[in-house]
C-alpha cells in the first residue's frame, strides 16, 4: 500500500434538518459577540431570519454578492467589517457568499460559520479568491476555511433547479479531481468515489423534486465528501481552466464545470491509473466516465459545449495560455498550450471528449 500523510481539519460540521437555527449556538461556542452577516439573492430571506436568531450578536449584514468575488466588492465589505469591528463572518448561501465571507476573514483574521445553500463546496477549502480586471487570482490561507460548516437540507428546497445542477456539477468535479490530484491518497480517492456515486444518483432527484428533503441530505452529503477529497488534492487542469474562464468571461461556475468536465477526464486518464474504470463505476457501472458525465449534464439541462456559454472561439488561445501557467506541475499529465488550446476547441464545438 502506498505511504500518505493526513493533515488534520480544525473544522466542525453539522448536519441535519433544522440545523440552521443552531447558528447562534455556535457562533458563541467561538467566543464571537460581533457578527458580520454575508449573503445575498435568494439566500437573503434565510439570512434576515438567521440574523435575527443572533439578535445582539449580529452587529452588521452584508446583503450582496457577486460569483468569482469581483475586487470592488471585496473592498466593500471589508469596509463594512471594519467600520463595525467583527469578531466573525457568518455566510449564507453559495459559494459566492462564501467567497466574499473568506475575504473578510483573510483580511481580519477572523473565523467563519458557513451554512451553504448549494453544493459548491467551498465552505470546506482554505482557498480563497478574488477577480480584478477580468482575472482571477486564487491563493491558500488556512484562516479562511470555515470553522463551523451547517448543512440543512431545509435551505436548498428553494435552490433553483438550474442552480442546483450547476453547483451539483461543480461538486462533482471536486471529486474528480479528488481522485485523480496529485497529492490524492487512498482516503481522498474513497471520499471522492462515494461523492461521485451518491451525486450522479441524487441531483436528478433534487432537480425534479426539489423539496424532497432526503434527497436534498444526500446531496449536500455528497458535496461534503467531494470538498473534503478536493480540499487535500487541491486544484488541477480541470478547476484551473474554470477559473481562467470564468475571471475573464463570468461565466457560472457550475456551468464551466459541466462543460468541461467531461474532456479533461478524457485528457487526464490515460495518465492516472483506474481513472476511467473508477469513476465510471461510480456513475453507475458504465465503461465511458467522460461520456456518462456529458449525458448527466444534459440531463440535468446544463450547457453541452463553451460557444453555449458565449465564449467566444477567438478567446481560446489567451486561456489556453493562462491555464498553463495557473496549472504548472499541479496536472497528473504534463499538458502543452496547445494541447489544452485543443482541448478547449473540443469543447467550445461540443464534440465528443475522446477528440482531445
């Protein structure tokens, strides 16, 4: 068996339905008496009455965010969390207000109490980003990770179907990339393997059956597992390529991931031993992963190719250029600019991923 190592996690999570109302329990297990509420869309109703739980200990709430944490946005709230001089970040919703929650921490060195609403997963990694002048600049700092995550299936019945595939999709591609990183391990492949499993079987219920409350336990379960296998392996070709494209274009996150998902899987499996077959198996027995993915992303209503997204062709050799440098040694396979400026064309016309 092959030698790992296992870093541990100063992180408590807490599932169940109702789990939500437990916020000022934990907030004051923390030690926190001034409390920045950060969320926005359709999370606000859940964060107005979140905030209202917390009663003297909410000492502020900030009420807008934006995906990819544009750079003016993060000014603002930091402006907020000074003015106001938090103790801790409560975030509610996706990974956007999660994002711009971990800014604040980063820059106050303060802990978060995240209770997601998607299953983006980003409650449950030290990374931490932000875009200025259409890039994306992306770094690590262990005070950003969460240290109370609430996962309530309560939260997402509202999550919009198309939202709930997209983070689904995002989710998923956590744990790809958690089984096939760099420095995945026998314990990042197993968490992402069950992550695969329970996703591929539970999104389209959560889709068509949004207030299934099981299904919706299930899939923040899921998402749980693909984020903790992520958080060790880290970002690759395939999250590196996502967020090239989305600082540069805006494109939703979850969407990217659909798209391109399915190629870099192609790409990457002849380089990682087990990858194709594993994966496949865990989507339910099939022997072509990258093709099942492309048929569970139409599925669920996702784009099918990145000319669908409105990324224009022209813009391809630029982000070819960018992921080579964001990905440098972190891809199991060496990749060229050109070789992911192919891989790029493929999906920007939607054709079969074994084209790459």
């Amino acid at each position: 068996m092959e030698g790992f190592s296992v870093d541990g996690r100063a992180q408590r999570v807490v599932f169940g339905a109702g789990a939500a109302r437990s916020v000022p329990r934990e907030v004051a297990g923390l030690g926190a008496c001034r409390v920045l509420v950060v969320s926005g869309g359709s999370a606000l109703p859940l964060a107005k009455s979140i905030a209202t739980d917390l009663g003297d200990l909410a000492a502020a709430e900030f009420g807008e965010v934006r995906q990819h944490v544009p750079e003016p946005l993060a000014v603002a709230v930091c402006e907020v969390a000074a003015e106001h001089e938090i103790d801790a970040v409560v975030t509610v919703g996706g990974g956007s207000a999660v994002g711009l929650g971990k800014v604040v921490a980063h820059t106050m060195r303060v802990p978060v109490v995240a209770v997601p609403t998607t299953y983006a997963g980003s409650e449950l990694t030290d990374v931490w980003g932000m875009t200025s002048n259409g890039t994306k600049r992306i770094e690590t700092d262990p005070q950003v990770l969460p240290r109370v995550v609430i996962y309530d299936p309560e939260t997402a019945v509202d999550l919009p179907a198309r939202a709930t595939a997209s983070t689904g999709f995002n989710a998923l591609a956590h744990a790809v990339e958690g089984f096939y990183g760099i420095r995945s391990t026998p314990l990042t492949r197993l968490h992402a393997l069950e992550a695969i499993r329970v996703l591929a079987a539970v999104l389209p219920v959560c889709v068509d059956e949004p207030a299934d409350l099981d299904a919706r336990a299930r899939a923040f379960y899921g998402a749980y597992l693909a984020g903790l296998a992520f958080s060790v392996t880290g970002s690759a070709l395939h999250h590196k390529l996502c967020h090239v494209l989305g600082g540069s274009h805006a494109v939703v996150h979850g969407e990217v991931n659909a798209v391109l998902l399915p190629y870099v899987l192609a790409f990457n499996a002849p380089a990682v031993g087990g990858l194709d077959d594993g994966v496949a198996a865990a989507l339910g027995g099939h022997t072509d992963a990258a093709q099942v993915l492309r048929r569970l992303a139409r599925e669920l209503n996702l784009p099918a190719s990145l000319a669908e997204l409105g990324i224009p062709e022209a813009d391809l050799d630029l982000a070819a250029e960018r992921a080579t440098v964001a990905v440098g040694a972190q891809n199991p396979r060496p990749a060229s600019p050109g070789e992911i400026r192919e891989l790029l064309a493929c999906a920007h016309a939607g054709l079969e991923p074994h084209s790459v």
